[in-house]
C-alpha cells in the first residue's frame, strides 16, 4: 500500500503540478502556493491509501511528513546500505545531511517512517528515498532523533511497534 501510494504522489505531482507553467516560472509566493497545494493532497492521499486500510482514522496533520500521523517501522534489507543523516534536529531549519558509512545490523536500530523525499522539489520527482526519524541506532546513537534518508529499494515499511 505504502508504494502504492509513493507512485500516486509521484504521479500527481509529475502529470498535474510540474507541467504548470507559473510553478516552474513563477515568483517564490505561486510556487509556495502550489507546492502547499501538492503537499496538502498528497497528505489527504495518504490518509486515503495508508491509513483508512490500516484501520486507522487519524488525520494528517504535518503535510511535510505525513508519517507522523501513525507510527510506521522501517525495516533495512541489507547491512551495507548507505543511508543519508541530517546534521540538524527535525525541528531546526533546514537539512544538511551527510553520507554515513556504518553498517545497519538488524536488531540494532529503530527507525520510523516520515514520508518519501526527493532532492528535486521544482523538477520531475521519484521520491527514490524514504525519510526516517532514528528511534535507536546502535552504532550511531549520537544520531537518534535525527532524520535519516534510505533509498526505498534497500528499504522495507511495516505497521506495527516502532
């Protein structure tokens, strides 16, 4: 369900917003307008596809991360994954993230699913990685609370105990 929806935002984002011509030639304030108009769709999607077939009523309420609403285990597929940690705390602003090169043993970290993110905010979107927050991560627990980027492919998310 959860990659059913990553293809839906995808899609609506890709075939209905980027082709819009004030959204990739306009000022800051109609970008803002439709990209606010985007993320609060897509978190409407996600309590449609996600939530309601979980059995869960809850409303999105952070459209930048609409995993908060419930939380979502992610689970690595492999040790060697090289994910992507945010430098800064979710509540800074902005993002500085940095390759980090530990292996993710399973057992040893805890990680929840936030949403799906992608580097091009203006351009053609594929949402190739999933955005977590770290619960526990043994081999790095000066990260937890941080926000981490793992490519959906070496990826797995699951309801349940976080």
């Amino acid at each position: 369900m959860l990659l059913k929806y990553r293809d839906m935002a995808r899609m609506i984002w890709n075939l209905a917003f980027w082709p819009i011509a004030d959204l990739r030639d306009g000022d800051c304030f109609t970008v803002g307008d439709y990209t606010a108009a985007f993320d609060e769709a897509i978190a409407r999607l996600y309590e449609g596809m996600v939530l309601l077939p979980l059995g869960r009523t809850e409303r999105v309420q952070d459209i930048n991360h609409p995993g908060r609403a419930v939380a979502l285990s992610v689970e690595v597929n492999s040790p060697n994954v090289e994910c992507l940690i945010d430098q800064n705390l979710p509540t800074d602003p902005g993002h500085t993230w940095k390759a980090v090169g530990v292996p993710i043993t399973p057992g040893a970290y805890e990680f929840e699913f936030r949403g799906f993110f992608d580097w091009e905010q203006l351009g053609h979107r594929e949402f190739s990685f999933a955005e977590v927050l770290i619960q526990r991560m043994d081999a790095r627990p000066e990260d937890v609370g941080h926000h981490a980027l793992i490519p959906v492919s070496e990826c797995s998310v699951w309801a349940g105990p976080v």
